[in-house]
C-alpha cells in the first residue's frame, strides 16, 4: 500500500457516489446498551467474561455505553452528522431473558428506538442477533443444538411483527463466522470451545437459524431483508503450495460457507471434505431454507490475513504478520482487500443483488484532544475503493462505518476504541473525535 500523508479532511464527498447511496454507522446492543437495565436476562458472554483469563479484566456488558439511557442523545450525534442510516442490534436477552418468554420492558425499548431513528430522518437498519445467547439456551448446548435455530425464528417473529413495518432493513445474524467458528473452534468467543465437531454443528446450525429467521420475518410481512457475513482477504504468506492450500481452506470457512449457503444452497466442497464426518445428520436437507431468496447481501470487513500452511491435522492453517500499517487490533490496513473481496462476491454470489458494506473501521488509541488522523485516512482509503467500485457496476449501495461509539470490544473489554465518538466509561460522557467531524463535512458536500 502507498504511503500518503495525513490529514484531517475526507478526499471523498457525498457527491462522489449516486443519488441514494447510503452512509450508515453501527453498533451492537450488548456492547453499548448497558445489559444490567431493563430487565435483561443473563446471556453466555456475562458467563464467559466470568471464566479467568477470557476477557480483559473480566469485564462485561453489564454497563457498557448506558446506550439504554441516553440513545435520545446518541441519535442526534447520528443526525447531526448527516448520516443516512444506523445499523443497530437487537438483544434477544433482552427481549427475551430465557430465549423463549418476553419481556414487554424490552421490547418497549427497541420500539422507542426506532421511532426515535424515524423522527429525526434516520433509516433503522436492524440486525436481530449480534451474538447475546440467552444464558438458558446456552445451557441446552447452544448453537451446537438444533433447537437453537428454531427458538431463533421464534424470537425473529416477534420482533418482526412489533418493528417491522418501520424497518428499513433487516439481518438476521451479525457475522456468522463469528458466531460458529470464532467461538466453537477457535475458543476466542463465547461459549470459548475448541472443539471441531462443535464447530461443524455451529456452522449448520447458524446457517439454518438464518434462513429459519427470514422465513420468520416473511411471515410477519417485514420488507427488505438480508445478511450481514465478515469477510477476510485471505492470503498466502509465500508461495510455497502448503501455504497456497492453506490460505485457500481459510478463504472457504471464513469467507465461502456462508455466503455460498445462502445464495447458491451449497457448501464450499474444499471445505466439507474436512467437516462432513462431523455435520449434523440430514443437513442436506436444510439448504432449500437456508438459501431462500434474500433481497440483499451485506459485508463486513476489516483486514486481509497471511496464511500459513502448519502440516498438523486439518484444518491445517496458520496465521503470521504482515508487512502493511496496522490498527490498534494488530490488523493491517488493506483496502485491497476490501475491493478483491467485493468483486468477487458479486461475481461469483450475488451477481446483481444489492451489497451494502455493513461494517468497516479501525480501532486506534483514541483520547480527547487527538488528532485521530488514522482514522480518518483508513476510512477514506475503503471510501476511495467503494467509489471506484460503484463506477465499474458493482451493485454497492450503502457503507456502514464501525463504530459510532467507543464500546465493550468483546473479549478485549474496553481497551480498543472503534468509535468515532469517544466515551468516557467513567461517566458516559461522549465526545465527538476530529472523524466524526470530517466525515460531517464530507457528508454535507
């Protein structure tokens, strides 16, 4: 990637992209809401944070941004910044304390939120599940269990007839790789197993919950529905044919299964020679829901990975750095990637589907007062690649931008900053940094 100098202003504008081009900013319940309020129940992320050496200090989403009481405030932050969308998530445990009888407290909540979006001119962009499993269905084997993917249609029907009529858009689940394999077989996510079989019931399963919940909200007359799946640039670290094929098998789980399921009815068959000993049973049968026609498809991304081949049991891949900038994440900075990554999907996926990027940003040591240059710069280089891709014909809409606030980071507590505005986790309050001001500039030119 060419060095460039820094600086404080966006080289894109608004006019750069077509007329109804939308720029949208995200977040996620448990990471902003404040779980400890309104009656939400335990979930496998407060369990998780609880187990040594998990999280980061131990800390939770008890807290969080207190995003519960002040989302009046948070709202106009996004109005005032001449954003076109919020793509925000709904808890299930709190709707739902035990994944299966509602909580009229929390639901009121979210129907508050999106009116609240509505009156000040902002499109609600809704994701159901943004990975809060209520404790209960935790204990019943959680993803790794059939049952879970029929609670979540469940759940999605609720929700789907209280919200959707005033739904721009809706997602069913936030980044499934995370969901099944970050969390199953890599152990760095709640439930935190390392187990591959587990993984391969999770990776069905959280398919099947997709395509159960769009049928769901279908039923409930809810417009306008799609995914939201991650994606990584998976590159080979040399060129040597272990690595080659490593890097090939990364692509397939992180970047294949999901979308290959939900548009094409298929699995990655590099893939399933390694996981179909271990799926569960009649899971052929399950395609024709999962891969029901959607009306869109989003992307998250952040990073490209270099990938080593290890020549221990398969999946057989590694991971080693690379040699561009890197985030505070240690995440390089790839808008190559971005582009590659795109291209593809709408070449070999969705064709002529609406894509719409529904996460991308940088995590960077933020304090009040600093420059937040980096930022800035890692935002207008994807900018730059969404535009040139809109112009050669890739179906790109929409660009969503991680995060509006500084939050609860998962296993990493609360040390990395997304946001583009600063939170005060002693007192909530939020202090806009010099990105959120220039991409309000970009926005009004």
């Amino acid at each position: 990637m060419p060095s460039r100098d820094l600086r404080d202003t966006f080289s894109i504008r608004r006019s750069d992209f077509p007329d109804g081009f939308l720029f949208a900013v995200a977040t996620s319940a448990y990471q902003i809401e404040g779980h400890a309020h309104g009656g939400a129940g335990p979930t496998h992320w407060d369990s998780f944070a609880k187990q040594p050496g998990k999280v980061d200090r131990g800390e939770d989403g008890a807290l969080a941004c207190d995003h519960y009481h002040r989302w009046a405030e948070d709202l106009d932050l996004i109005a005032q910044a001449g954003l076109d969308a919020y793509r925000f998530s709904t808890s299930w445990a709190r709707i739902m304390p035990d994944g299966k009888t509602l909580n009229p407290e929390g639901l009121d909540f979210y129907d508050r939120l999106v009116d609240g979006m509505l009156e000040r001119g902002i499109k609600p962009m809704a994701t159901l599940y943004h990975w809060e499993l209520p404790q209960a269905l935790a204990d019943k084997g959680g993803w790794t269990s059939r049952e879970i993917p029929q609670r979540f249609a469940e759940f999605s029907r609720v929700v789907g007839a209280r919200l959707g009529d005033r739904l721009y858009s809706t997602a069913p689940v936030n980044e499934p790789w995370c969901v099944a394999w970050l969390s199953h077989y890599e152990g760095y996510h709640a439930p935190g197993l390392a187990n591959l079989g587990a993984a391969a019931r999770a990776m069905h399963h959280v398919a099947l919950a997709h395509g159960l919940s769009i049928e769901a909200l279908r039923s409930e007359d809810v417009p306008n529905l799609g995914a939201a799946c991650n994606m990584e640039y998976a590159l080979p670290a040399t060129d040597r044919d272990a690595d080659v094929a490593a890097a090939e098998i990364y692509d397939g789980i992180y970047n294949r299964w999901f979308v290959g399921a939900m548009t094409k009815g298929e699995y990655p068959e590099d893939v399933l020679d390694g996981l179909s000993d271990l799926m569960p049973d009649r899971w052929q049968d399950d395609m024709k829901v999962i891969s029901q026609p959607i009306d869109w498809m989003g992307i998250n991304y952040y990073t490209c990975k270099r990938i080593i081949g290890t020549g221990k049991a398969w999946p057989a891949y590694g991971t080693v750095d690379g040699p561009l900038p890197k985030t505070d994440m240690g995440w390089e900075v790839c808008p190559e990637g971005f582009d590659w990554l795109l291209r593809r999907t709408a070449r070999e996926y969705t064709g002529d589907l609406p894509l719409f990027i529904t996460e991308n940003g940088m995590a960077n040591g933020d304090k009040p007062g600093r420059d937040d240059l980096e930022r800035i710069d890692y935002l207008d280089r994807h900018l730059e690649v969404a535009r040139d891709l809109v112009a050669d014909g890739v179906p790109l809409r929409g660009y969503t931008i991680w995060s509006l606030l500084d939050n609860y980071e998962w296993t990493l507590g609360y040390d990395k900053r997304f946001g583009l505005i600063h939170v005060d986790f002693a007192d909530f309050a939020r202090t806009p940094k010099a990105s959120y001001y220039a991409l309000a500039r970009a926005l009004a030119e």
